[in-house]
C-alpha cells in the first residue's frame, strides 16, 4: 500500500480523509472517543504539513437521508479540542455549505463535512449511483487518504470508489491495523491462540472455519458458546442457542478434533434468571445449566483456564466479550481475558467493536495490549482470510 509520504509535498493541497468516527452516544455526548483519537496521527500529520484536510465520516445508520439524531456536530467539537484547532462542520455532504466550507479552508485548516450516510448513495450496489458520489467528493480534493479502517471492508463511495479516482494512500491508522492483523493471521508466530466471545456463533462462522486451519487453540465465550455446550449434548437452560448452527459447530468441533487443534470450552457459567443487570445469579457447571436460567458469563474456573492458554501463546488473537460485561456482575470473564492479555508475553490483539470498548470500560490501560482494533467487522474479515475491497484498492 502507498503511504502518506508517497504522496509528495501536500502543503497547499486539499486532501479528502475517510475517517471512521462512528462512536457511541448518550444523546450528544460521546461515550468512548477511542476512534476520533485514532485518527488523530494521519490527521495532524496532514495539518502539519500544511494541506487543507477535508474528512468525511459517518455516524450510525441513518436511511439515506440527513437525520438530526446523527450528526457529526459532537465529533467536530471533540475533533477540534483533541487537535487544539476549529474544526468546521458543513452542514451537508455535497452540497452548498460544503463547497463553501471547503473553499474557505487555508493551509493547515480542517473541515468535516456532514454524515456521508446521509447521502443514499454512499451504500448504494450500484457502482454507477455511488461512482456519482465519489466525482462529488472528488471534485473537493487534490488526493485521498483512507483512515477509516471500520469500514474497509465496505465496498462504499466514500471508500472505494474514490480511490480509483484520486492519488491515494493509506493513513497511520489503516498501515497500523493491516500490519498488526496480518502479522496474527500470515505468519503467527506460535503457539498462537484466538479467544472468539459475542453473541451469535453466526457472525463467526467464516472466522472459525479458517483459525481452525491456522491457529493452535481457539478458546470460545460469549454468547456463542451455548451452541457449543449445546453441540456437545449440555442443557443450556434459556441462555442464547441458534439452534440452527449446532450441526455446523459439532462439524467444527470434529473437523479441529482431526486437525490437532484444541477448542476450549469453559467449564463453568454464570447462571442467572434473567437478563438484567440485578438478577439472581450462580456459578454452575458449564453441563449442569438450570433449565430455567440463562448463562451471562463464563465463570471463575474458565477464567484460569483461558488464562493459562493465553500466558502459554506467543500470539494472541481476541475478538468479542466473555459475556454481558456492560452489566459489573457478568464482566469478570471479559476482565479475566483482558489481564491475561496485558501480562502475556506475547504480541496480542484486541479485535474492534465490543472488545475494545470492553477494555476501555473496565479500565484497562490501552497500552498493555499490542494493538487494539478500531474495526469490529473489518478485523473479523481479515482474521476470516477475506480480500476487504477498501484495502485492495488501495494496493496498487
């Protein structure tokens, strides 16, 4: 991939960034600012330069269409005290406030322009409707830099399409995510061992199939698990079960069995009556689920067990939470498997999404891990051995 450095001397030049500003908000307060400041490399060193930085991000799902509840206006003001400069917000994608704003910006400057969801055509299948887009976002700048790894794996106008039509490389972020990732999936150095939690065995499918080609153990919490439990013939009480994948995981089990690699199912469970952040709870056996409770937690004992597992590997992959750690009573497993990975020895990733705003939740120092993942759905894509159309395009 071309790096910022490849694209010459910027200074004057206007530069279009795809930022991943997706963050949580309480209203319009942000939550987890983890993304706006992981893009803070690329975006000074542009400012620092002296080009004339235009970002376009987007934020939540909004329908095509501008909607108040999802406008970039707390990520400019968040932006802006981070960097110590204004950041202008236009109040349109394409529009008039945003060739305005981007004509008014001198060496040096920033501006954001408003939610790129906003405009139908950012996601449209049509590579001519979003083609439209891009030459809209194309005619703003001199050059592209693709910084947003969440979305990389989005064939998307703002990601793919104006790559193909502008200068491009990949910003600190981008370089930062494919190194780290591609050096846990490539050539890991061994044992190597992937820790899988979240809710649903589906969204997972893919990634297991091919760790189980690649890695030495695959340690599974999380929500997913009771399609395990429930493959390997364990009552698994009201606890989250797609019934429907459990053929599909004992074909797993089986398959890595043959294969020599082990998958380590917990041992015990936090058992609780409901799904509530005050609920009665118990730790059972993992085989021994009351049938009228839901497992929200791997319990003490897997706790140690994975993190024997994770102290014993060299590299160590961890995508998804143990269970539902945004209630304190069922964090301890998500706990368990961050401390194991801040005293290993090994090089360790925290994939995107709920793992990484686990660490931050629980207060863990994001400099104990090797690299913590911006992207939930793109690192889960590469950790899958998938081609991420945002990356290739730019590797030419």
């Amino acid at each position: 991939m071309k790096t910022i450095a490849d694209l010459g001397d910027l200074r004057g030049k206007h530069v279009l960034v795809r930022s991943d500003f997706n963050v949580p908000l309480d209203g319009t307060t942000i939550t987890d600012d983890g993304r706006i400041r992981a893009a803070l490399p690329t975006l000074k060193a542009l400012l620092d330069g002296g080009a004339r930085v235009i970002v376009t991000a987007h934020l939540g799902r909004p329908k095509g269409e501008p909607d108040a509840k999802y406008s970039l206006a707390p990520v400019a003001a968040r932006l802006g005290e981070l960097l110590g400069q204004p950041v202008a917000l236009a109040e349109d994608v394409v529009g008039d406030s945003a060739k305005a704003t981007v004509a008014a910006l001198e060496d040096g400057q920033i501006a954001l322009l408003e939610n790129i969801r906003f405009d139908a055509r950012e996601t449209s299948k049509d590579d001519a409707v979003r083609g439209e887009l891009a030459d809209e976002l194309v005619a703003f700048a001199d050059a592209f830099v693709s910084d947003g790894f969440g979305v990389v794996h989005r064939k998307q106008a703002s990601v793919y399409d104006v790559a193909l039509k502008l200068p491009h490389a990949a910003g600190y972020l981008v370089q930062l995510e494919v190194e780290s990732l591609r050096k846990a999936t490539e050539n890991p150095e061994r044992p190597y061992v992937v820790v899988l939690g979240g809710s649903k065995v589906s969204d997972k499918l893919g990634v297991i199939a091919n760790l189980i080609e690649k890695a030495d153990k695959l340690l599974i919490g999380g929500g997913m698990v009771f399609t395990f439990l429930a493959a390997k013939g364990y009552e698994v009480g009201t606890s989250l079960l797609e019934a429907d994948q459990v053929d599909t995981v004992k074909g797993y089990l089986e398959t890595a069995a043959a294969k020599g690699v082990e998958i380590l199912l917990p041992v015990d469970i936090v058992a609780a009556d409901a799904f509530a952040a005050d609920a009665a709870h118990e730790v059972v056996a993992a085989d021994a689920i009351p049938a009228d409770k839901m497992g929200l937690d791997i319990g003490p004992k897997s706790g140690e067990l994975f993190r024997e597992a994770i102290l014993s590997a060299k590299t160590i992959a961890w995508n998804g939470p143990m269970g539902v750690f945004e209630f304190p009573a069922f964090a301890e497993g998500t706990r368990a498997v961050a401390q194991a990975l801040v005293d290993s020895e090994g090089f360790s990733i925290v994939g995107g999404g709920d793992s990484a705003a686990a660490v931050r939740k629980l207060g863990f120092d994001e400099a104990g891990f090797g690299h913590i993942s911006t992207g939930g759905g793109a690192s889960l894509e590469l950790l899958e051995g998938k081609t991420l159309p945002g990356i290739a395009v730019l590797e030419d």
